[in-house]
C-alpha cells in the first residue's frame, strides 16, 4: 500500500492554506469512489488520508472556493476546486503532492 499526503501553499499569502476540505477518490469501473475526506491543518497539510493500492488511479479534489472567497476579498474565487489525478507506480511507499494556490493560478507537483 502506496501513502498519499498534500499541503496547500498560498503563493499570494505566502502561508499555508488551513482549512482546506480535500477528498481522495479511488478510479474504478463505475467511475470515482471515495476513500476517504479531510482538511487541511494550520500549516496547511493533510496528513491523515488513507492509503492506496499499486497500479491505482487516483484523485485529489481541493476545495479551495471559502479559502479563495476569504482571501480574495469576497470575490467569487476563480478556481472554486483543484482536481488532480495520478497513478500510483508499484513499489512506492509514499506520494506527497502539494498544490501551490493563488487567486488566478496553481500548480501541483511531486514532492517529497
């Protein structure tokens, strides 16, 4: 079993993005099944999700719209949500995927 963990960065705060909803879900051949739900902390990671067979196609979704409305001064936030698919290579113990926010843009990447 491969771990997932994420932290989201506020790029335009330069500080972590707390309280951020984050869902992993599962590809099956019925389409996304949820494993498990959580948000991020004070310093702006999730930690606690579960882990995830190899060979697995999986999803983080981010719910960033009360983040971005809190931030961007109550305007109605660009990217409401953050969908990131990957595949989980056999033999990997661990995937961390941080996800770099700001009110116009993002980026996610395979971290360590």
């Amino acid at each position: 079993m491969t771990g997932i963990s994420t932290h989201v960065l506020d790029t335009s705060l330069g500080r972590p993005a707390e309280g951020v909803p984050v869902e992993l879900a599962l590809r099956t051949a019925d389409g996304w099944q949820v494993l498990g739900t959580t948000a991020t902390d004070s310093d702006g990671r999730a930690r606690d999700l579960p882990a995830v067979a190899a060979g697995s196609v999986v999803r983080l979704v981010f719910d960033t719209a009360a983040h971005l409305a809190r931030t961007a001064g109550g305007d109605p936030p660009f990217f409401p949500e953050v969908s990131v698919v990957l595949t989980v290579a056999p033999g990997q113990h661990h995937y961390h995927v941080p996800l770099l926010l700001n009110p116009f843009g993002y980026s996610v990447y395979r971290g360590s």
